[in-house]
C-alpha cells in the first residue's frame, strides 16, 4: 500500500457492513484514521474496530448516530472533531431502501429512505466543511447509485434520493472548487450486499425461481456484464476519489455497463 491517505481523516456513515465497510478498511490500510458509524451487533461492531486498528496500526472509533436523526449526525461529527481535530474525507454511504409502486409506498418508508439517503449527507456536509475551508483540504465521496442517473419501476424513493445525491454533490462540487476541496459522487450497479441479496431473495420468492435465477435474470438483467460490482471495486474508486490525484473528477459509474445503454 502506498499510504496515500496517512495522516487524514475519514469518517464513514453506514461503514459498519457491506460497501462502507469495505471503504473503510482500505482507507486504514492507507493510512487514515477512520470514524466508523451505523448499526448493528455491539460486539460485531467492537470487534470490527479492534481488528481494523490493529491490522492497519491507526486510529479508528465508532459513534452509533441515527443518520434520520440530525441532531444525533450533529453529535457524531463533534465526536470526530474532539477524537481526532477535524474530518479530511467524509464518505456519505448510508443508505437504505424499499420497494412498492408509487400508490403504494408507505409514506414513512419514503421518509425513511429520504432522510437516510439523501438528508443526512446534507447534514454530515454541511457539519464537515468548515474543518475543511480551514485546512484548504478535503475530500467529499458521495455514494449515489446506477438509480443517480437512471430508473427503475417500484423504487421511486430510492430513485429520487439518489438523484438528489448526484445533484447535491455537484451543487457543493461548484461551492468549493476553489478552496482545495472536492465533492464527487460514486454511481454502482449492483453489489452483492445485505441489502441486494434480500431483493433477489424477495424476486425468487415472487416469482417461484431460485435465487441464482432471480440473481442472473431479474436483478442482473440491466448490468451488461451480468456479475456483481465488489465491494473492493466500490472501495477503490472512493479511495481515488478520497486522495490526492481527483482534484477534477465529478462522478464515477461503477456499474458493469449499465449506464451505457
């Protein structure tokens, strides 16, 4: 590893599984430190960050926010201020989604998926900034979707949180293009994580396949390639995004082809 990122700052919304994860442990191995967040088991967790420190000898801690809860994002971004003195790359990443027709859609759902999605980088952006301005430096990595530039049936809030995100990242992209800092948006196809595997398991279910079937033949079905983006794909084009060399890059497809067509 080239320790691109030693001496910085990350802090990571939904790094506690799946793609945040995996950016989170390649930003360690070049040498950030690295403010963990999401949910799930407190031991998992624990043991996430021990080893994560150990393995790649920086700091890294946690802080549960809420990322539907500002003040609770607010609190997050002052504990990352008094831990470590500021945020040098912030990575939007949590996110999470529901599928039903438009007439359909529970209202809470798409207030959930609102606020998670798209409201919270908002929050954790604004709350980054002024660290940033200060320093002249600073690396804002939005992970939008393939659904920042296209769309699909059923998922209209997801849809429309994550073009808000393509949107919103370029807006602060414009706001700071000449104070060291950029914004830039990472657009994936499908990934094989929790999240993904539920809708192929939902598919099969709906449709009396396999899930292998579903995978390759429903959920696949617009992604050229018909594989999976890795995680580890996702994680790398953040970490260019995060480091010195993307100081004129905007945003980044990520999607097997998809966008292509």
């Amino acid at each position: 590893m080239s320790q691109t990122l030693k001496g910085k700052t990350a802090v990571i919304t939904g790094s506690t599984s799946g793609i945040g994860q995996g950016i989170a442990e390649l930003f360690a191995r070049e040498g950030a430190n690295i403010l963990l967040n999401g949910f799930g088991d407190k031991a998992a967790i624990e043991a996430l960050r021990a080893r994560i420190e150990r393995e790649s000898k920086v700091a890294v801690d946690y802080h549960g926010a809420d990322m539907s809860k500002p003040a609770e994002i607010e609190a997050m971004m002052k504990h990352a201020a008094q831990k470590f003195g500021g945020v040098d790359i912030l990575v939007n990443n949590a996110g999470i989604q529901y599928v039903a027709p438009v007439d359909e859609f529970p209202t809470e759902r798409w207030d959930a998926i609102i606020a998670i999605n798209l409201t919270s980088a908002f929050h954790c952006t604004r709350l980054a900034l002024p660290y940033m301005k200060s320093k002249r430096w600073g690396r804002i990595v939005n992970i939008a979707s393939a659904h920042g530039l296209i769309a699909s049936p059923n998922k209209s809030a997801y849809v429309a949180a994550k073009h808000g995100i393509v949107g919103f990242t370029k807006t602060v992209a414009l706001e700071v293009a000449e104070l060291g800092i950029t914004a830039n948006s990472v657009c994936p196809g499908f990934v094989l994580t929790p999240l993904v595997q539920k809708q192929i398991d939902d598919r099969a279910r709906e449709l009396g396949i396999t899930p292998e079937r579903a995978a390759k033949d429903v959920i696949l079905a617009p992604q050229p390639t018909k594989e999976f983006v890795k995680i580890e794909e996702i994680a790398g084009a953040a970490l260019y995004l995060g480091g010195p060399y993307s100081a004129s890059i905007n945003a980044i497809s990520v999607d097997g082809g998809w966008t292509a067509r």
